[in-house]
C-alpha cells in the first residue's frame, strides 16, 4: 500500500515544479514513509510514498517499461500477480522488479485500459504515456483505495488524499454546502462529490483517461445482480463459497513481511481468522478492539475466538477520554465531515497494530454488504411483510427482534413501533424503499444547517446530487439486491471502506486487505439466490453454514452486532477536551456560518447535562464537531509541511520530452 500524487497538463503548459510534488508526497508520508519517487517532463509529474509489503528494497517507484515511454505510480496490491508476471514473462517482457506494480505495466503495453479486468486486487492506478501524452488513472472495483482529482489552470491534479491535492497552491478550499446536506442524509457523499467544492473522487470500477485537453471516463466494471444462475443445490453453493473465501485468503497472505488479522469476535473476521489458522495452515496474531463501555464491548467473544485458534492476541482497551482525544487526528485523515465516532477506535487498533511491528491485517468487511449481514435488509423485509397487512398490531413488533442494540427499542410499544415504521409503509415499489427510513431519520439532523448553507445547497444542487444512481437493470432485481445496492454503493465505498477502512489503517501505515472484496466472492455472491443470503430473519445464512465447520457454535450462531462506538460521552466526560467547547461555543458557530448558533446551543446544553441524547442527537453532535474540525485544519489554517529533503530517500527522474533526461 502506497500514496500516489500527479500534476499533469491536459490544456496548456504550466511549469510542473518539482517543490510542488515533494510537498503533495509531505502530506501523504504516512502512507508510505519507507521510500519515496517522482517523474517529471514537460507535460506530467507523479509522484508516490511506498510503504513496502512486496519487493521490500527493489520496488521503488515511479517504474518505467523497457523503452522508458510508460511510467506508472501505484497504490494497492494485485494478489493475482505471481500468475499474471509468469504469463507475461512467456510473451516476451523483461522485468526489473519483483514489485505487482510492474506486471500492471506490462499489462497495459499489451491490452491498454482491458488489462484492469485481469487484476485481482485493490488499487489505485496512474500511469503516464509520454509518447502519446496520455494520462490514465483507474480505481478497484468496489473503492477499497481512494482516489482524488481536480482541475485547475488546465492542469489535472491527483492525490491518493484530497491534503495532497489541496498541497498545490493553486487549488482552493471551499465547503460544497451540496456535499454537506448529502453526508448529513446518507452518511457520506455521493460519488464523485467530495466535501470540497471542485474536487471529486474517480468513482469505482471506472478508469479515466486524459489526452489533448479532453477528459474521458469510463466504468469498466459494473455491481450487477442480474448475472446469469446455474441453479445448483444449497450444499453446492455452500461448497463453492467455501473454495473461494480460501483462494481469497490464500492470495491474501502473499507478502514479504509478517501478515496479521483483526479479530472482531463476530462471524466475518473470525471466519477470515479461521481460514489463515486451518486452511491455509500459518501462524496467526490478531488484534481487537475493547471497550471500557460494556453497552459497546464484544471482548469476551474475541477472547474466546482467540483462544479457539491459538492466536498471539493484542488489544486496544479504548475509553470514552481516548476517543475524544484522537477525535481531531480522526478528521484530519478522514477529510471529510462524519456522524458516528466508529473511526476513532480503528485510528487506536491501527497504531496497535504497527507499534506490533505488522503493516498488513486481513479484516471481515465486505461481508454484511454482498451476503446480507446488516439489520436493514431484515428492517426491509419486516415493513413489505407488515405492507401486507398493515392494520397489524402484531407484525410491527418484530421489529422488537432487530436493533437489541439501541437501548429501550426492545421494549418499545406497538404505536412507537408503528409510527416510526410506519412513513412511507405501502410504497414497495419505491427504488429507496429499505433505506427510507435510515435516510429520514438522518436528515432531520439538517434543521441544524443555517438558512444559508440551506439556500446554497438549494441553489447548487442538481437532481442527481439528492438521491443514489439506480442502474438499468435495478427494477427487474428482488428487494434485498436493491437494498444490498443502496448498501454496497452509499454506505461501503463511499463510508465504510473510505472513513473506517483506508483511511485509519493508513493513518499509520498499515495495509488492510478484505478477502470477502475478493471480485470472485463479489460476483459469487452477486448471483446467489436472496433465500440463502437472507432466511427469514437469519443473516448471511449461507457464511453460517460455510463457517460452521471452523468456528466455536458460540460464534457462527451469534446473532449480528455491530460495530459502534461512544458518541456524547466521549466529548462530555471529565476529560472533555477542550476543542469541544471552541467548537460549539455561539461565536465560532456564527463565525463559519454553517449551523444555527441557537441550535447548537441546546444540544451542548442537554450533552452537558448528563442526558442521555438520541440517536439523531448524537450523530448532530459528532457531525457538527466533525465539520468544524474540518474547517479548522483545512480551510482556515491548514498545516503545510516543508517538502521532501534529500534526505528522504527520494528517487527523481526528470525526462525533457520522452528522449531526454535521465534519473538523478
């Protein structure tokens, strides 16, 4: 895993300076502080920071082909790359490295922008053609890597991080109240908006390419559920499932240093756990999260799964003062506005886990998004069973069954239940229909926007930024591929992956790799009939039965629970830091003109009473605090570092057209 940085001129010729690029590699050093790269010519500059897994003293990028006219720099892994290097060596190419990154070269000379459909892996690509002037950039499947671009004085800038970006003197730093109200409604943007006005993200599964002031984006992969099915047996789904999360591991553990796990407790992480431990036969550490809070704590369940595989088991004991402390570096690595304080305890596990001297983990995200892990699907499921009969007094109470986990809901009465679930009920035929409700409740945290952040969204906003992208194909698949889309396209590539995933494993350079992301599992699972997803009320209930042969019944049997942490009370203790009060103190609410002072005021005052806040209390709460923080280290006084010295193992190749030049 890597950071990856460009400037490149796609109308006129501005001056590339070579400052520029070493202060944009400054700001992403933690991904990738063992060595660090630039090229430059007249026309392009890239740049990369390498954290070394594979080729650890051999791999230095930017890497050229053989004639030296294709130069890339690469954030990722392509697990596939031991068979792909082996086909290309057959077919004539010369290889300098041992580096993944260079097969994706060579790939590239032979299939151009197709060769993306060989990789298996998580990536990030920029690739320059020097000869044809060409800029290509592409992103994985499903976003595992960010990647970030803007246009500015006809130059096209790219960054691994939009700090990168903003590290180029030209680029400005403004809020886009639009982007705002959609994190403030779906939990994060919509892709390619980001929370920064004119800067976006390459959406995933698509490619762009730049050539003669012309930009050009194009998807070359596709999340389908309309795949065509070979009906088989439950038993011969359940095989196949298990053969591929193996293969997927497998792949997994190629690296040239020490490969560990997190360890959740729950079924996705202990199966990925399971696999390394039985499967493929290799020693294993893993780390965990554990909670001084009992109502978030799942320690028991981690010590047990531990102990069941013989693991070397660290933890991370997080306290309410802990999260509220790293809160501010949070932000600063996630750069952008969040409402739940989840990524604060993985920041703490990702330190962990490099002080333990590892710098990749396998980890269990991907599946409660393509096998139907999440309350939702289930909350779908009950309100079109109540739609039937919606004069129930019975059927709203299985809801009761769903969120265990929010205290009181359990024992919440009929008309609670009814009214809450009640919004929008008997229109099933709603594209949004399982998401309604999250996507409600959520908004009402927007009557805190100032009426002028409200009036600039109104004004800036088109159709397409208010609500998700439904493919074609979207009305002729069931309900759960519907709500498992909305799932997959709004919460894991553009939160989940991004927020809690790249960007706090990468805060300390450390890699995460997520065999359930395996594009082999995805489209696998794409196909698999909805019963065996999701069985009545039982999730991911094929995982269960491929699991149930390596996991303790403890464990493959448990119901899901899932990750969160303390909200109010990691701000409100008796370590309360003191950014929250500058935060929120009336002054500073007027001063940025975001959020109504009046407002803010009452939520600080009920958080300081003691008060238990509610749900959408809190995710105000930590989305104000969150936004502000943002505004704080990005818009009024960003920290500029001075640029990459000598001194940091920087390899420079300036080129003067494609024949000159020469490494320096």
């Amino acid at each position: 895993m890597c950071g990856i940085v460009g400037i490149v001129n796609i109308q006129g010729d501005q001056p590339i300076h070579e400052e520029t690029l070493r202060r944009m590699l400054a700001m992403i050093r933690h991904r990738g502080p063992d060595q660090f790269g630039i090229y430059l010519d007249d026309q392009a500059g890239l740049g990369n920071a390498r954290l070394s897994i594979i080729d650890l003293h051999g791999g230095q990028q930017p890497i050229a082909n053989e004639d030296e006219t294709l130069w890339i720099v690469f954030n990722g892994e392509i697990f596939n790359y031991v068979e792909l290097r082996s086909d290309l060596e057959a077919r004539g190419h010369r290889f300098t490295t041992s580096t993944d990154t260079e097969v994706i070269l060579h790939l590239y000379e032979d299939h151009g922008p197709a060769c993306l459909s060989l990789l298996n892996g998580q990536f990030a690509i920029a690739l320059w053609d020097a000869r044809e002037q060409t800029l290509f950039l592409a992103r994985d499947r499903v976003g595992i890597l960010p990647l970030f671009y803007t246009i500015v004085d006809g130059a096209l800038i790219f960054g691994s991080e939009i700090k990168a970006i903003l590290a180029d003197p030209r680029v400005p730093r403004a809020i886009d109240p639009v982007a705002l109200e959609q994190i403030f409604t779906f939990w994060s943007t919509l892709s390619p908006r980001t929370i920064f006005r004119n800067i976006v993200d390459l959406p995933p599964g698509h490619y762009l390419i730049a050539r003669q002031g012309q930009i050009d984006i194009r998807p070359y992969w596709r999340l389908d559920f309309g795949l065509p099915v070979r009906e088989r047996s439950e038993d011969e789904y359940i095989e196949e499932l298990r053969e591929l999360l193996i293969d997927a591991t497998r792949i997994r553990l190629r690296a040239d240093v020490p490969v560990g796990a997190y360890l959740s407790g729950g079924l996705d992480s202990s199966t990925v756990a399971a696999i390394v431990r039985s499967a493929a036969g290799v020693q294993l550490d893993t780390f965990s999260i554990a909670f001084s809070d009992p109502e978030f704590d799942e320690s028991s369940f981690q010590r047990q799964m531990a102990q069941f595989l013989g693991t070397d088991h660290q933890v991370a004991f997080v306290t309410h003062a802990d999260i509220g402390r790293v809160f501010p570096e949070v932000i600063w690595h996630t750069e952008t506005p969040i409402l739940r304080t989840s990524p604060a305890p993985l920041f703490l596990l990702s330190q962990l886990v490099r002080d333990r001297n590892y710098r990749v983990v396998l980890t269990g995200e991907g599946a409660d998004e393509f096998l139907a892990g999440y309350d939702i699907f289930k909350e779908a499921k009950v309100r079109r069973f109540w739609a039937r009969q919606p004069t129930s007094r019975l059927r709203p109470l299985l809801f009761r069954r769903l969120y265990p986990w929010i205290a009181g809901f359990a024992s919440s009465n009929t008309a609670y239940l009814s009214a809450f679930f009640s919004e929008g009920l008997m229109d099933t035929q709603a594209p949004d229909y399982s998401h309604r409700p999250r996507w409600r409740t959520t908004s009402r945290i927007r009557r805190f926007f100032s009426d002028e952040v409200r009036q600039a969204a109104d004004a800036l906003a088109q159709p397409e930024d208010r609500a998700p992208f439904y493919p074609e194909a979207f009305s002729t698949w069931d309900p759960l591929q519907q709500a498992q889309y909305l799932e997959i396209t709004t919460f894991l590539s553009q939160y989940l992956l991004a927020a809690q995933g790249d960007r706090m494993l990468m805060a300390h350079a450390v890699e995460g790799r997520f065999p359930f992301l395996d594009h082999r599992v995805i489209e696998f699972a794409s196909r698999l009939p909805s019963r065996l997803k999701l069985r009545g009320l039982t999730e991911k209930y094929i995982l269960r039965q491929v699991s149930r042969r390596w996991l303790p019944d403890a464990i493959w049997q448990r119901a899901k629970q899932p990750y969160r942490a303390p909200i109010h009370r990691s701000f409100f203790n008796d370590a309360r830091p003191g950014y929250v009060d500058h935060l929120l103190a009336p002054e500073y609410i007027q001063a940025t003109g975001l959020f109504r002072p009046m407002a803010v005021a009452h939520l600080r005052k009920k958080a300081l009473s003691g008060v238990r806040l509610s749900e959408t209390e809190d995710m105000a709460l930590v989305g104000i605090l969150s936004t502000h923080l943002l505004v704080e280290q990005f818009i009024r006084d960003m920290r500029m570092p001075q640029p990459l010295s000598d001194a940091d193992d920087v390899r420079v190749c300036i080129r003067s057209g494609v024949a000159a030049g020469g490494d320096r």
